[in-house]
C-alpha cells in the first residue's frame, strides 16, 4: 500500500483498501503524523503491527473487537489504580528479559566517501551502566547521519551521534522487558474499598501500576 506521507488514519484505510482479497474488517483510527515508508508485501496485521509498520512508523495503541479495529493514541487511560504487595495483590509471575539491554553504544556516522565516523571518545554510556555486572555494548550505524547538506562536517556528525545515542537510553534501551501476569482482589468488592469504586475500576487497556518489593 502506498501510505508514505498519509496520516495513520488514511494509511490504515489504504492498507485496508489494498488486500489481495475482501475482508470484512473495519479499521478505526484517529492517528495522524505522516508515514515515512510505504507497506509492501506484508498481511494487514504485519503491516499494522510488524517491522516498519504503522504503529512502528506512527506509534499508538491496537484493540480487536471481532472484526473491528481500533488504532488510537491510547486505547485506555491511567486511572491511578495501582496493584501492590500486601495491599490487594494475591499472586504474580515475572518474566525479566535482559537479552536486549543495551548500556554502552558505539554510534556510527559517516563521511561523503562512506568512511566510518566515530566519536573521539567512542563510547556513549547509560546512566544505568552502574546497575550492572558488565556494560552490554552495541554498536549503531546511522547512515543518515553523514557529511552533507544537513551536517556540514565531521564536528556537526559526531554531535548528533552524541544526541541520538544519548535518545537511544531514553526509550529505555538500558532497561529489561519484563512481563508481568498479576491477580488482585478488587478491593471494590471488600469492605476497605466499597466506597473507592472511582478509584479501582479498571478497563482494557489501562494503565495500572503494580508495586512489588523485589
């Protein structure tokens, strides 16, 4: 589908409209932006949800009722319900994946030969580097980043390497994923919490805050 430059609202109606076949999907959006690349060769769910897809692209959130979709800016809200040990938590399983953290990046920019550019200093380190046993190193090639009409010299790559690994640590690339199941009483339904129902309902999509002591 050609969505590049469409809002996240017009790019899902020309996903949508560009299947090999009829579908009985409807597709709901109030994205806007503007696509960076077109969708090519991927199955609606890939091009929604995949590698270089819309909401890698756009950002936002899915919801599937049957066959209607919904892609919004959030599909819930933070109501301030929080989950926490020893209050209304009844059991939890944790998954912690630190295969991807990243605390010490090389970024990489480039001449108009193509030529490797690198910081004088090579390293660009997380504010949590401390937090673990050995620095976990990535090197990153920004192949836009290069000697041009946007950045006129080497000083002018090699500050904006500084300013998009430094960005790199603040999407939380120095951070495990962690993946929580959690029951909880809903204290609604107990004598504590009859008269806080404002304050525990929750909805999908949601935001809760769970607080445990490990």
């Amino acid at each position: 589908a050609a969505v590049h430059g469409l809002t996240g609202a017009a790019a899902i109606q020309a996903v949508s409209n560009a299947t090999a076949f009829e579908h009985e999907f409807t597709y709901y959006s109030d994205i806007g932006g503007s696509c960076a690349e077109d969708i090519v060769a991927k199955n609606p769910a890939e091009a929604l949800l995949g590698d270089g897809g819309l909401v890698e692209q756009l950002g936002g959130e899915v919801l599937r009722d049957n066959f209607d979709v919904y892609w919004t800016r959030n599909i819930g809200t933070d109501r301030g319900v929080s989950i926490a040990y020893r209050k209304n938590m009844t059991g939890m399983e944790v998954e912690i994946d630190t295969s991807n953290v990243v605390t010490r990046i090389i970024p990489v920019g480039y001449d108009k030969e193509g030529n490797e550019i690198l910081l004088d200093q090579i390293y660009v380190d997380s504010p949590l580097i401390g937090d673990y046993a050995t620095p976990c190193i990535d090197r990153i090639e920004y192949r836009d980043v290069k000697i041009g009409d946007t950045y006129k010299d080497t000083a002018a790559v090699k500050a904006e390497l500084l300013k998009l690994a430094q960005a790199e640590f603040e999407t939380g690339i120095d951070r495990p994923s962690v993946n929580a199941s959690v029951s909880y009483v809903d204290l609604k339904n107990t004598t504590i919490g009859k008269d806080f129902e404002h304050y525990t309902n929750v909805y999908l999509g949601d935001t809760v805050h769970l607080r445990h002591e490990d």
